[in-house]
C-alpha cells in the first residue's frame, strides 16, 4: 500500500506485522505461531516510539522497565545494548515478550495507540531477547564476590527464577527445589510449545546454571524436607510454589473419561510430550469434539491445543460474552484464527456419558447479562428452560486454580488467608515466618508471569538486605 | 539417576522387586506412601509404594507387576542401571497407632503396599492378623517378610495350591466372626478384592482402610487426575490418600477412571513388545 504524503512531515511508519505461521498450517503443528521480526523489521518498529518526554508506557508495566530506552537502543541497532536494558528490570524478557498482556500493560498506555496502533513493545522485546539468545556473545554478567550466605529457593516459577538470577549475581549460594522432574512451573508444564518454546525456559535455566545456581529437580518441599529442614541448612527460604490446585465445576459426571481439568490436559501435553504419543509413553485422550470451560489464557491454550491434538471442533464455552473474557487479546485472536469456536453466554450443567463412563455429552444452559458484580463485571444470569446438549468425549475445565496447601500445611508459622495463599509483605515479600519471602501466584492467587517476577525482584531485594546488613 | 542395587523376580518373573539407591527418600519415608518413576527422558511418570526402606544404607524397595509398556520397561532395568526420576516420598503417612487387634488383607501386589502397614501396626503392639492372597501358589509373594510382621499368617490361593482354596474375604469373615474386638481392618489389593473385603467388614462393622490406585501424574495434588469420590466429595488420592476409609469409597468410579487408556495402553505395549522381539542393535 502506498499512502500519498502531502505534508512534508516525517512518513508515519504503520505498526510493523509480526510474521506468522499460517493459522490453517500452525493448528496442525506445535511449533511456535509468531515467526519473530527481522533486525529490520524491528528497527523499523523502533522508530515508531517517539521517546515521550514522560513516557506513559513505563507505569503501565509492571517492573518499570525503561521502554523508550531499549526501543531507542534497538532503532540504533545496539541490540546487546537493548537486552542489557531490559535485564535490569525483567530477568525474563524472552518469556514476557511473548506472554505478558502487553494491550492492558504497556502497549494500552502507548501515546501512539490513541490514534493509531501502538508501538508493539512485546514484538521487540522479544526481538531483543531472540536476538541475544540467537546470536549475542555468550559472556555472563559480573558476580559479586562470595557472601557464603546460602539461600533456598523452592518452586522453579518465574518468580523463583527471578529471585534466584538476582542473589547468585550478588554472590549468595543458590539452590532451586523444584517438585516437578524439570524446572521452570507453568511456562514449562502449562504454556504450551507454540506460545513458548520449552527451549527458551531451558535457555533461562540452564544460565542460572551457568552462573553457579543449583537447581535440585524431583524435590518436593513439604514432603522430601520440610520448609524447618531447609532453614536449618539455609540463611533464607524463598517460597514461590505458584497456584497448583486446579479447581473443577462441581458438576455431576466429572469422572468420565475424558474429563480433564487444564492443568492435567496441558501438563500431559507439554511437559510429558503426550501430543507425541506412543513414541512418548504417557498417552490423552484426542477428541474430535473438544470443549474447554473458561475464558483466560489458560482456556485458550487448552483449546488450541486440542485442534493440535487432531480434534474436528474446539468450543470454548464461556458463562459471559466476549468483552469479559481476561484471556489475552492476541490468544483470542489467534484462537478465532485457528478455527476454535466460541460459546458465550453458556453455562455447563451436567456432563453425560456412556454405561462404561465415557464423555459424550455435556448439558449446558443459556445465560443473559444482569447487574455488575463486585469485580465491576457484569454477571450472568441462567435463563431457565433453556437446555440444550453439546456433543463431545473431551472436556477441559479451565476455570481457575487455587492455592495448593502441600507446603503451606506442612509449615507451622506461615499466615495463610482464607483462600489459602500465603500473606506476604508486597513491599518486601516477608512472610510472617523470620527469614522466609514468598512471591507470585502463591501469594496473589493466580495471576502473570510478570507480576511472579516482579514479585521475585522485590523479595530478592529484602532476602539481600537481609543477608547483608541483617533485616 | 538412582541406580538399583539389587533385584529380584518373584511370582514366575511377573512381579518385579528392586531395591533402588535414594538416601534422601528412604531417611523420610513412612508406611502407605509412594514415589513415583521415571525410567528415561520419554517415560511414564509410575507411581509406586514403597514396600520397604532402609535408612541406613539409603534404599527404598518397590515391588511391581508387570503389566504394561512402563512397567515391562521398568522389567529390563538390571542392577546397576539406574531410574531417571524418583520422586517422593509422596501421599499421606498411614496414620499407624494402637488399636488392640487389628487384620491386614492383601491381594497380589497389593501384599507389596500392605507390607509396611502392617509392621507398622505391629511395632505399635497390635495384635496382627494377616491374610495374603493370590491366584495361585507361584505367584504368591512375600510370604516370609508377612509372616515376620504378623502374629497369624493366613494363606488363600484361588486355585487351593496353598493354603485355603478360595478368596482372602474367606478368611476375613472367619476372623472376623472368631475375634469380635478386631478393631481396624486394612486391605489393600486389586479393586474387586478391596470392594469385596469392605462388604464383608461392614457387616462386622470394623473400620476399614483401603490404599487405591487410580492413574496419576504429578502426584503433588496439581493436575486432579488421580480424583476419586469418597464420602459423596472429591478427593485427590496422591495428598489426601492413598488410603482412605474404605467404607465411603465409590470403587465404581474407580474402577471406570482406571479405563481411561484401555486403547492407549495397548497400542504402546503391543509397540514395545515388538520393539523388544526384533533383536536390534540400535541400542534404544
Ligand atoms: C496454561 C497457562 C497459561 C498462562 N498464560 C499466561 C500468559 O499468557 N501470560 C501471563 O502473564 N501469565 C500466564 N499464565 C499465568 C502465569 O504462568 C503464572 O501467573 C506464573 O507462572 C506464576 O509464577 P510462579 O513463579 O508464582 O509459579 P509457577 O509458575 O506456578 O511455578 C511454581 C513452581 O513451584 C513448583 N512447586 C509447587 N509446590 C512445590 C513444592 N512443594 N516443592 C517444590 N516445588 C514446588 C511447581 O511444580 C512449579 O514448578 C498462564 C498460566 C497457565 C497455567
Ligand atoms: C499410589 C499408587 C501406588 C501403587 N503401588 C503399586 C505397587 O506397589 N505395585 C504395583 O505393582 N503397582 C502399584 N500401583 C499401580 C501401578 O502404578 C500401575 O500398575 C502402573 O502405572 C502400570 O503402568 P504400565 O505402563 O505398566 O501399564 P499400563 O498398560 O499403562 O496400565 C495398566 C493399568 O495400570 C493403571 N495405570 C496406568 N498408568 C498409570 C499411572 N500413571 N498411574 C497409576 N496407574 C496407572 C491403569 O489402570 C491401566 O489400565 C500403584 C498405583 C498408585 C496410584
Ligand atoms: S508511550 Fe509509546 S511512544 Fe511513548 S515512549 Fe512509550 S512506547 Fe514510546
Ligand atoms: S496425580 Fe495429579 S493431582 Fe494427584
């Protein structure tokens, strides 16, 4: 498209296409969607920001990154400058360059966005960190002499991530507990391969590695050792454990086969290769008609993961309409794209199966809009006698987790609130346990990877402090 | 990698038992919990208890029947190889105490997870009741380490070639009309068996514990896959059990759950099966 410029004002760059697998091709595949701009792809993007005098994008997110300060660096095409840029902020920029909402965040507060699309800020953080994993020197960033003060950190999350990169560069001795048999939490079990190439969370672990952290796999706190045992071995306790308890509909038929919550559907999927099966052992149920319950990104990755899994139809079915749904904007999107079909104003009643306990059926009732609720969202209202039956053998309920109590019961003196998330001071990440930081979803109930790093920078902070001057 | 240093193979070679190095699991474990295996990089994540420990030396024992691809490949593990992952100890201790006399029931393997249970309750002094059973005598297992841990061994074999020719639920009912003050029954074994035995029991009105087994995956209370019905509520066998009280068990929904991968299961033994029959060199 050629635009004809009458004035002789700089040319207005359009916002710059990430490249994309096709969505009839990538709903077949596992391999990542977005393809990644090219250097001058990026560059070109970079030129859009006009670095605001007092830039409107930097509140809106959540670590403070200084984002007319990378982008200015990358339009300069000083790309290692770049990532060092981002790196003082967000330990996990490749990660949250691909996930983070950046439409709520910083690209909603974008003065650019007002008239025109804003400067696409996710597209070129994750450019910079690509970059810099593809093709930067690989030189580790300078280590603080040794402290000799040792630091646990139990959960491999992007909050324990974040903690442990920081105190192993101030020269604390780190060691990762992880329960699962690799680490790296939800964007290693959950967010599947084509949002998040596992390769990117192996490259975040194995640095931290590479910088001196121990990650022990297959140790589950609260039951290998306790959080007491750890304080007996460590200075400092770091618990970001997530939000692992999934939670079900509390509907009848739940134990058909072929019911799934999200957690257990993606955790087959990613982090046991199922979609890989038999040449990965652990098998999942491929429906043909798939539906998942919910409307967040966890919702949208369950379902586009089923039109990956081979299924003929994907529903989404959603209590609300498509306004409320928290999921990112891109993930719907690139669901719509994929083919996933959307059921709003729906409400699951009953699953049905067969004699011998197969899904083939879930009931569902109609819902209209009522008054809002206290979370200001408007709430859904049954419309009675309107029943009607979706034909499926999978089911996905993808409706939130909670807290879950393993470590947190088995740890006398930690203050949990009445959904079971730890109390943590957000200024610090103290629990009300001497010389034990908590972050991330264990702490707000299921949330982002952001706020789980951001969460992790504060707490490493105090854990130093701590450490050093002794509170 | 946690290497095995001894292995044996009972019941004609279809039940397996290691002792595997994992000082860390053996110093915590307690009876009734389990750990979970991984026998390499595309493998399975099996959930088994552990029937047996030793601290000192830092090994856990696990006995398991050979019945699918992960376990047929957990089979071709020699001493001196080693499991990927092992993870645990996971689920609920058996809450052990004093009760006066108690009975212990096991079935097949379920004689490998109702071993440390009952020494357990021995070593708290009750007095102990056993009975163990299988379909027939070679494959019985674990005779002599059950006798060991009990007052009065009972033996039943489906086909009579040892001992009382007929089902464990034989010699439960008998006990249990003899000795009217048995106060805890735990049995532990296939599901049918487990159900059978709780039929008895409640007519006799003995508190009775079963330890179930439904497919798992995390094993840490993450993914809901192991749910089962208990009391009319949901519950997740791998943090709130694996025992439960046997009495509220809905072994139906058990049992349907346990079918999930009827056809999944098939396809990947029948698979392996071939695998192993062509006798290659690739190595894999
Ligand atoms: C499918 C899915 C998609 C998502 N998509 C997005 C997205 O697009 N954008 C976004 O910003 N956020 C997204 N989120 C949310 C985001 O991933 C989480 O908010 C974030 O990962 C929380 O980080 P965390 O460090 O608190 O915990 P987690 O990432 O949950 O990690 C916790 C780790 O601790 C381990 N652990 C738990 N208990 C123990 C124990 N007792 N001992 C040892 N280790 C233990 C767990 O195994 C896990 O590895 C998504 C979540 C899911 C599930
Ligand atoms: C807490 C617990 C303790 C157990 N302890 C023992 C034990 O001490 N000795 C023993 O022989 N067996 C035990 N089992 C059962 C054992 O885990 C299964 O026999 C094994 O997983 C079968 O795997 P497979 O690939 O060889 O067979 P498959 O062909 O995959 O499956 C055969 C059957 O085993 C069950 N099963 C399959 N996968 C799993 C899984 N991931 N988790 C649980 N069950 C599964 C299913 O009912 C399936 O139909 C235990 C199970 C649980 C949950
Ligand atoms: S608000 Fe937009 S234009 Fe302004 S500095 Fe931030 S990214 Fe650049
Ligand atoms: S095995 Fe996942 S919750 Fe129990």
């Amino acid at each position: 498209m050629t635009e004809e410029v009458k004035a002789p004002k700089k040319e207005k760059i359009p916002r710059q296409k990430m490249p994309e697998q096709k969505p009839e091709v990538r709903r077949h595949n596992f391999d990542e969607v977005p393809l990644g701009y090219t250097p001058e792809l990026a560059m070109k993007e970079a030129e859009r920001c006009i670095q605001c005098k007092d830039p409107r994008c930097i509140p809106g997110c959540p670590v403070e990154v200084d984002i007319p300060g990378f982008i200015k660096l990358i339009k300069e095409g000083d790309f290692e400058g770049a990532i060092r840029k981002l790196w003082e902020k967000n330990a996990l920029p490749a990660v949250c360059g691909r996930v983070c909402p950046q439409e709520v965040q910083c690209e909603g507060l974008c003065v650019i966005g007002k008239k025109d699309q804003p400067v696409a800020v996710g597209n070129l953080e994750k450019f910079a960190a690509d970059y810099q994993r593809l093709h930067g020197r690989d030189v580790l960033p300078p280590k603080a002499a040794p402290t000799g003060k040792k630091v646990a950190v139990v959960g491999s999350g992007p909050a324990g991530l974040t903690v442990a990169g920081d105190l192993i560069l101030k020269g604390h001795d780190v060691h990762i507990f992880e329960a699962l048999h690799g680490p790296g939490g939800v964007l290693l079990y959950g967010i599947p391969e084509f949002r998040l190439p596992k390769a990117i969370v192996a490259a975040e672990c194995n640095y931290l590695e590479k910088l001196g952290c121990t990650i022990e796999v297959n140790a589950v706190i609260g039951r290998s050792e306790t959080v007491d045992e750890l304080l007996e071995r460590f200075d400092a306790v770091f618990l970001g454990v997530g939000a692992g308890l999934p939670m079900f509909l509390s509907i009848p038929g739940e134990h058909y086969i072929g019911v799934y919550s999200s957690n257990e559907y993606l955790t087959r999927s990613n982090l046991m290769k199922a979609y890989d099966f038999p040449n990965y052992d652990t098998p999942i149920v491929r429906g043909k008609n798939v539906a998942t319950f919910g409307g967040g990104n966890v919702a949208m990755d369950s379902a586009r993961t089923a039109l990956r899994l081979g299924a003929d139809h994907s529903y989404i079915i959603y209590r609300r309409s498509l306004e409320e749904m928290p999921a990112r904007k891109e993930e719907i999107h690139h669901a719509e794209e994929e083919g996933v079909e959307f059921m709003f104003l729906t409400a699951p009643v009953r699953f049905l199966g067969t004699e011998d306990g197969f899904l083939t059926g879930v009931e569902c009732l109609r819902m209209e809009l009522g008054e809002p609720d206290a979370s200001g969202r408007r709430r859904p209202v049954t419309i009675p006698g309107s029943e009607f039956v979706v034909e499926i053998d999978t089911a996905v309920i993808s409706i939130g987790s909670n807290a879950n109590p393993l470590l947190t019961k088995s740890t006398p003196g930690l203050v949990l609130n009445k959904w079971g998330n730890i109390v943590a001071d957000p200024k610090t990440g103290k629990t009300m346990k001497p010389r034990v930081w908590a972050g991330g979803d264990i702490v707000t109930g299921a949330a982002t990877v952001i706020l789980a790093a951001g969460a992790g920078r504060i707490a490493s902070n105090s854990i130093h402090d701590f450490l050093t001057y002794g509170w | 990698m946690f290497e095995i240093v001894e292995r044996q193979e009972l019941a004609q070679g279809t039940i397996i038992s290691n002792w595997i190095k994992a000082p860390k699991i053996a110093a915590k474990a307690k009876p009734g919990q389990f750990v979970i295996l991984r026998a390499n990089e595309k493998g399975e994540r099996i959930p088994l208890t552990m029937a047996d420990t030793d601290p000192e030396k830092g090994l856990i024992n696990i006995i398991y029947m050979v019945i699918g691809k992960s376990t047929a490949l957990f089979k071709t593990l020699q001493v001196g190889d080693s499991f990927l992952d092992v993870i645990g100890p996971l689920g609920a201790a058996t809450h052990l105490e004093k009760v006066g006399k108690v009975i212990c029931v096991g079935g097949g393997t379920g004689i490998a997870v109702l071993h440390p249970i009952t020494r357990g309750l021995k070593d708290m002094g009750n007095h102990v009741f056993s009975v163990i059973g299988a379909r027939s005598k070679e494959l019985l297992i674990m005779e002599d380490r059950m006798k060991a841990v009990s007052d009065e061994l009972m033996i039943c074999t489906d086909d009579g070639t040892y001992g009382h020719k007929g089902f464990v639920t034989d010699k439960l009912k008998e006990t249990l009309e003899k000795h009217k003050d048995i106060g805890l029954a735990v049995c532990i074994g296939p599901v049918p068996m487990m159900r059978a035995c709780c039929n008895v029991t409640k007519e006799y009105n003995v508190h009775t514990l079963v330890s179930l087994n439904p497919i798992m995956v995390d094993g840490t209370g993450m993914c809901g896959c192991c749910r089962v019905r208990v009391g009319g509520q949901m519950k997740f066998a791998c943090v709130d059990g694996p025992e439960f009280d046997g009495h509220q068990v809905d072994f139906d929904e058990l049992n349907l759950r346990l079918r999930s991968y009827l056809p999944e299961e098939k396809v990947s033994y029948d698979q392996f099966k071939a695998a192993q029959g062509h006798q290659c060199t690739c190595g894999s």
